[in-house]
C-alpha cells in the first residue's frame, strides 16, 4: 500500500470524492463525475511518469 | 453549476456561524444545512484523508512564521483548514513527522491537501447558506 503508486492512488480516491461531491448534486452525477476524475488522476501520474523515464536524474 | 430546484434553500439565518462550523467539523456545515450525503462524504473522507496523513508520519507543521522557512508557516495554514481534527491531533500527540521515514512527504501531501479541500467545502457551505445553491 505505501507504494509511490499505491499512494497516488489513495490520494487520487479521497480527492476524486471531495471534488465529485462538491461539483455535483446527484449522486449518479457525482459517481460518473468521480470515476473520470479519479481515471485522469492516475492516467496523468503514470503519463507523466513515463514522459520523465528518460530524464537522467 | 446548478443544483436541482429540490435542494434549493432560504438563505441561512447565520451564515458565519454555519462557515465556522464547517471549518471546524469537515462536513458539519452541509449536514446542518440538511445535505446529508454531502455532509456525510465530506466528514468520512476528509477525516479519512487526514488520519491516513498522520498514519504516514507526515507532520503537522507549527503555526507562526519564520522569515527563513516561509513554507512552513503556509503548510501550517493549510494544514488548520481541517479544523478541530489538527488540534485533537496533536493534543494527542501525533504529527510529530519523522523527517526520515520514507512516507514522510506523502503523508505531509495527505494533511496539507485535506486542510485545503475542508476551506473549499466551508466556501460551499457558505454558497449554500446564502442559497446561491
């Protein structure tokens, strides 16, 4: 679980679901809302992880 | 955004006191306000969010400001947006923050990113109780 990945994922969650709260009153609006949120959390971690791979550190 | 015209309410009798009780209990604001799943998800995720922070051994930083770490002192703002959970917090002893363990800025992510999401939750309660939504 205390993975870099792991814990993005968990952030991703608990972000998705305050924002997805927030931005939409029904709860089906907000459950769609959620999931392509948190889906463009984690596509962008691991894009932009990969767009990094061939940086030397 | 528009809420449906069932959720619509009079404007609150006191607004201050609903944003002061948002700010201190994470979702308190809504539920007096009757939006109870609403209020509900904020409390269980917010506070969630918050402990797995501390769990992670991220700190919660000192309030005050030191001209050679401002950062600090802007990390402790956010951080006293969740409200009473800081405080209970450490009047139990944790945030300390182990400097060295390896989920230490994650957890400090955690606590500083849910203090920030509960002032954007206390700004909805306020849009609320001025029935704007």
């Amino acid at each position: 679980m205390t993975t870099h990945v792991g814990l993005m994922a968990l952030f991703s969650i608990f972000v998705s679901v305050v924002f997805a709260t927030l931005m939409r009153d029904e709860p089906r609006d907000q459950l769609w809302f959620g999931v392509r949120l948190f889906a463009g959390f984690i596509g962008a971690g691991i894009g932009i992880g990969w767009l990094l791979y061939p940086l030397p550190l | 955004m528009r809420a449906a015209a069932a959720d619509q309410v009079e404007p609150a009798a006191n607004k201050y006191l609903i944003a002061a009780l948002a700010w201190a209990i994470p979702g308190a604001g809504h539920l007096v306000l009757r939006r109870r799943q609403k209020g509900l998800t904020f409390l269980v995720a917010l506070t969630m969010m918050f402990a797995t922070g501390l769990w992670l051994e991220g700190r919660i930083f000192p309030l005050g400001f030191d001209l050679y770490q401002p950062l600090v002192g802007l990390a402790a703002i956010a951080d006293l947006g969740i409200g009473l959970p800081y405080f209970i917090a450490k009047f139990m002893g944790h945030g300390a923050g182990r400097v060295v363990a390896i989920t230490y800025e994650y957890g400090n992510a955690f606590v500083i990113v849910a203090g920030l999401l509960n002032l954007l939750v206390v700004l909805d309660a306020w849009d609320v109780a001025e029935g704007r939504k």
